[in-house]
C-alpha cells in the first residue's frame, strides 16, 4: 500500500486536478490587471472593517481594467445565519460596489470560474486534497477532540506552543497500512497538511501594505480537510485563489501571521501565490485608549447603520478613502468635482496602523458631498429614505414641485449649503419651510416686544425684487426705524442708534423660520412666497401681544 492507494481509498470518485485546472484557464487581462477578491462569511452582518475592505479591493481592481468578485466562504455552516448571503450583497447594492463575478443573490451568480459559494466546491477542495495525500504531502489524523485537549493541556503545563506540530503530531507516525485499517474500521478522520517547516527557520516576505516581513516557518499540520468533508478557510481560499485567477489579497491584517503558512501550502501545491495586502483595522477612541470597532458596542460597526441614518454612500466611501490614503485630502481639495474613480489609490502608500473612525470628520464629508448634489439628487434620495424610514418626511415631500424649490435654495452656487450631513437631519432642516409645527419665536438682541412688532408690521416682502433691492429695502427700514443702516456705522457710532440692520435681520429670520441661523433668506421668502410670509409675520405679532 502507498499513499496513492491511500487517497484513492479515501476520495474514490474524485476528478483528477488536471480537470480543473483546464475547466478554470488563467484570465485573460491586459497587462497589469489586478484581481482582488471580496470573501466573507454569511456569520452576520457586515461590518464597516469588511466593506472597508472591498471598497479598497475594488478599486484597485478598477483602476488597472481588473476584476473584482466576490467569493462567499461558507464552509462554517454552524454560524451561517439564515440569508446571509442576502445581507452580503445587498450591502455591496446600496454602497454601488456590486461585483464584477460572484454571487448576486442567495441562488444566483455571475462569471466563469465558479461557482463562488465554498460550499459548492466540495469535489474541487477533495481534489487537491487528494493529490496531496496521493504525495504523501497530507496525511489522515484520528485524533478525538479529546485526545487535541489533553496534548493542548500537556503543552501548556510544559509552556511550549500549542498545535499539532513535531513531536505532538501524533497521527504522523501512522504507516500508511495502519490508516487505511483505521478507515476501514469506520473511524472518524480529518486530514491535516504535513508541513515540512521548521520554526527555528525564518522566511522574508514582502507585504504590500506592511513591508517587509520575517516570520518563522510555518510547522503546524493544519486541517486541510475537516470530517464532514469540506475544507478549512485555509486550505479552500488556497485553492480558490489559484483558480479563479487571484493576483492580490487583500484582508485585514489579523490574518498577517498565517502568511507562512499559506504560502507554504502554495509552495506545495506548485501554485504562484498572489500578493498579499494586510489592511490595518478602523479603531475607535474609547476614553482615549484605541480599539477595533465592536460588533457589540459601535452601532457604527455595522453598514446597515449608514442607511438607517440615511448617510449617503458616496460619503460613506469618500470617508473610507481618507482612511485608506494620506494623499487623498490634498488631491480632494483641488479636485472638487473629480469622482473619487479619478484618484488612484496605491497600496503601498497605505497606512500600517489603524485609523481612528471619527464620526464628525464622516458628517462633514457627507455635507460636502450634498451640498454638490442637485436639487432633484437631494429630493430623491431624501424621498427613497423617507419611504423606508420616516413617514413624516414622506408625506412632507409629497409636493415634489415646492420640495424641489426648498432643496434649491443655495444649491448651485461657487459656496453651496451644507447644512444636510444626512438624510436623517433633513426634517428637521427643512420642517420651518412647511406649516406642519408653531414655530419658535425667542427674543434676540431687540428684546423689547414693541420694538419686534414695529419691524414685523412695517416691513413688506415684494417677490418680484431682485436680491439687492430686497437688501436694500431692509437696510432702509433699519434706517427709518432708528437702526443702523451697516453694520460698519454701528460699530463707530453705537450710542447713536438702538441695533443694527443685522438686528433687523435677525427679527424677520425669527419671526420667518423661528431659528437664528438658516440659508439665504432672500431665497427662503422667495420659495415661500408673499402670502406665506405675510402669514408667518402675522403669526409671529399674535404671538407678541
């Protein structure tokens, strides 16, 4: 008996690699084309670190005319949550980073070289499993979970490293004659990778993102092959990667030190390995001590939390490329109009330690980002959240003509508004433009209540007024009324007069909004119009007496 005899003992009905190895050929791209991959587990939802993750892996994919899939690794059906893989891809849907092969829905996928769910893969994992065991490079281990715990506790008594390694690699020791005996008895195996490496041995690796890298050798006999017959994460992402044409992986670097041993095991299997790029995790400041971003903690954790509070996905990803890119502030800046598809991100000039996620810094992207929407862009994406999530807003936005109106005001214009950090915010920014609430009407600099009612009574709003000689109507009012007439003349002289026209201002953007601070108010009487004002100043002079 000889391993060949093993493995066909043991994978009877398996294809040759040869058959796969034609079945999936090496892509045709043109030169310098990157693959990447995104390939999480259905275990739950996804978090911001993974769409962090396959924004970056997009789009160095995209900038070099490559292609980006997206690879479900489902091999862990234990934690598998029910649509998993719905909750996969919706997120890559409504962050517009829909991948060019892969899974597209629970059942459905795109491309070549699937199918893309490991769980689907079975027969190809036991293929490459089977040439290594037919070349003695693998081998079958019955170790119970009880005898792993006893070696584990021998181990830690002894202060040595833990794992099935050397001396400790029990089932190693088998003849091939005595594991065919114990398969044929019925006996519960796994298959475990025979490493031929040495710990006191160092490789040098070269990281795209770390740098160069030592490590020990990798000597651990890892499961290749667990006993229900589907692979580990190890040996499966090995196998996929070859074949369906992975030139970078790009994850996060919790998985940095398992390097060794993947590129052993591609060593092993005469595989050229990929190039490995490690992402640094997004951190927060927790009472200024940093830590990653918690599943149970941060509700900013989870990308789900960016659509409920309606924060756009544009803003979403031009956050994430700050992260990813020191030069990316600097390029924003004097390209303000540019997509971010226009900055080309390099890896090796990302940042090696995480990045500290600041919610402030997000919001005020997404302002940005807004206030170069239009007016329709902003209405519709308020409308398609609204529908979902506030049935106030919804029916507020009915009137699409007059909303559209309410959305243009300083939209358009060489310094837009940016008041609207998310779509969450917008009721509340727009809400005094409807009569839906009695509005606030505080006292400002002009507390006496006359002085308020003389404004509001003597100032008429005409809509076919040009902005300026609707300030200039105001500035002579002010006058009239014993104000100053600017700002400048009160200040030289303020015993002379009782405020300024700025005052003057204040009392008609009161009575108009019930706020002190909103876009241009020329704009605001414009949208709404001579009666609606006319209607708010006499509101606001019942509301003096």
């Amino acid at each position: 008996m000889n391993y060949k005899d093993l493995a066909d003992l043991v994978f009877p009905n398996i294809k040759d690699i040869s058959y796969y190895e034609e079945k999936y050929p090496r892509r045709n791209l043109e030169e310098g084309a990157i693959v990447t991959r995104f390939a999480p587990s259905p275990t739950g939802f996804v978090h911001i670190g993974g769409l962090y993750q396959a924004f970056v892996a997009r789009k160095v994919a995209k900038q070099t005319n490559g292609i980006f899939f997206l690879r479900v690794e489902d091999t862990d059906q234990k934690r598998e949550i029910e649509n998993g893989v719905t909750g996969i891809v919706n997120a890559l849907k409504d962050f517009d980073m829909m991948p060019d092969e892969g899974q597209i829905n629970e059942n459905e996928e795109l491309g070549k070289y699937g199918p893309y769910k490991q769980s689907l893969r079975k027969d190809i994992y036991q293929a490459y499993a089977k040439h290594l065991l037919s070349q003695g490079k693998a081998y079958l281990c019955f170790c119970t979970q009880e005898d792993l715990d006893q070696m584990r506790a021998k181990q830690e008594i002894a202060k040595i490293r833990t794992g099935y390694y050397g001396v400790w690699a029990n089932c190693r020791k088998l003849s091939v004659e005595e594991m065919v005996q114990k398969v044929q008895n019925g006996e519960n195996y796994v298959i475990r990778f025979k490493s031929t490496g040495r710990e006191d041995r160092k490789i040098k690796h070269h990281d795209i993102i770390k740098g160069n890298v030592d490590f020990p050798e990798n000597d651990q006999d890892i499961i290749i092959i667990k006993s229900d017959g589907l692979p580990t994460y190890h040996f499966a992402h090995i196998v996929d990667d070859h074949l369906m044409g992975t030139t970078h992986v790009i994850r996060s670097d919790e998985w940095l030190s398992s390097v060794p041993l993947h590129l052993q095991l591609f060593e092993e299997l005469k595989f050229k390995a990929p190039k490995y790029a490690h992402i640094a995790p997004i951190m927060k400041n927790d009472n200024g001590n940093k830590r990653k971003l918690s599943k149970r903690k941060d509700p900013e954790a989870a990308v789900d939390f960016y659509k409920e509070q309606g924060i756009p996905s544009d803003a979403v990803k031009e956050y994430l490329l700050n992260i990813a890119s020191s030069n990316f502030e600097n390029w924003r800046r004097q390209n303000p109009e540019l997509s971010i598809n226009d900055f080309d991100l390099q890896l090796n000039k990302m940042s090696v330690s995480g990045a500290l996620f600041d919610m402030i810094k997000l919001l005020d992207v997404s302002k940005s980002i807004i206030s170069r929407y239009t007016a329709e862009k902003v209405y519709e994406e308020a409308l398609n959240w609204a529908n979902k999530y506030d049935e106030e807003l919804k029916e507020i936005l009915d009137d699409k003509e007059y909303a559209l109106k309410v959305f243009g005001i300083e939209r358009g214009n060489k310094k837009p508004r940016k008041d609207i950090a998310k779509w969450s915010d917008i009721k509340e920014n727009i809400i005094y433009m409807y009569d839906r609430k009695i509005l606030e009407y505080p006292y400002q600099v002009i507390k006496e209540k006359d002085e308020i009612k003389k404004i509001l009574e003597a100032y008429r709003f005409n809509a076919s007024d040009d902005k300026q000689t609707w300030f200039d109507n105001i500035k002579k009012l002010a006058g009239d009324l014993g104000y100053a007439s600017e700002v400048k003349i009160f200040k030289e002289n303020p015993g002379m007069y009782k405020a300024h026209v700025g005052d003057v201002s204040t009392v008609l953007r009161v009575a108009l909004t019930g706020r002190t601070n909103t876009p241009d108010m020329y704009e605001i009487m414009q949208v709404m119009g001579e009666n609606k004002v006319r209607n708010r100043f006499e509101e606001a002079i019942k509301r003096l007496i």
